[in-house]
C-alpha cells in the first residue's frame, strides 16, 4: 500500500558516517550529527510476488532492490507520490511481468508456534537471454558427450 516511506532515511556523509533523519515539523533532522535539511530522502521498501515454473512466492525488497525492479529511484518516486498520483501508479504498473535473475536470502521465522519462511531480496539482475541461451546451449552440449 505504501511502497515509500521517508521517514528515518538514511545519508551517507562525506565523513563516512551513516545518520537517520526524523521529520519535526515542515524540517527534516539528522539526529547524528545534528543537522537540519527541507528535502526529505524517500527510500523503498515493497512486498514483492515473485513467480516462475516451481510456483509463487512473497519477497521483501529493500531500497536497492526495489529501486532496480521498479527502474526508479525512490526519491524520484517519492517526490511522484506527492505530486502525481497516476505517474507513482504507472511506474510500478510498468514493472509488471518482467524477467529477473534475483537471488533471495531465505530465513525460517517461528511466530504463534507456526513456522513461516520469509524471503528478501540480496540482488537484482535484469535478464540477459543471449547469455542465459549460451549457457543452456553449452551445458546440452556437455550432455551428448557424456
């Protein structure tokens, strides 16, 4: 429902040093150190359904990730929420039903004595098919030699 959120980003400072932000009236603030900025920072965090020829599956992805599935950044998106609702819509209306190579962490959680498995996104990979073919290609080749 609400794929950006801008509180709490995170910056990285020229020293190195990463800082959060909160959000005090119409100023955004980073807490350490202290600093005041008007722009707020929007990250992306989304829940994802995933599927291929083994089923479906819900993944989490994060900024990064998002970011590369969408083919926005979340700043850009962010900023659209605000301004153009039908443009925020048809940005992730765009990313349906294209091809990735992702690779996911999966990690069983147990809540209610019931075991669930929660699966998030490490790294996004548009689909190359000339070298997806290449590879399929030389591994059928190395099974009519066998």
């Amino acid at each position: 429902d609400r794929p950006t959120h801008p509180a709490h980003a995170v910056f990285q400072l020229p020293d190195k040093a990463l800082s959060w932000t909160v959000q005090y009236t119409d100023r955004w603030t980073v807490v350490y150190p202290p600093q005041r900025r008007r722009r707020r920072c929007f990250s992306l965090m989304c829940e994802v359904n995933i599927t291929d020829f083994t089923g479906e599956q819900w993944i989490s992805c994060f900024n990064e990730a998002a970011e590369l599935l969408v083919g926005q950044a979340a700043q850009k998106l962010g900023e659209l929420k605000e301004s153009n609702e039908a443009a925020f819509d048809q940005a992730f209306a765009d990313a349906n039903f294209a091809m990735y190579n992702l690779k996911l962490r999966a990690k069983v959680d147990t809540y209610n004595d019931e075991q669930q498995v929660k699966c998030a996104c490490v790294s996004v990979a548009r689909l190359n098919f000339r070298e997806e073919s290449k590879k399929l290609i030389d591994d059928i080749r190395q099974l009519q030699q066998l």
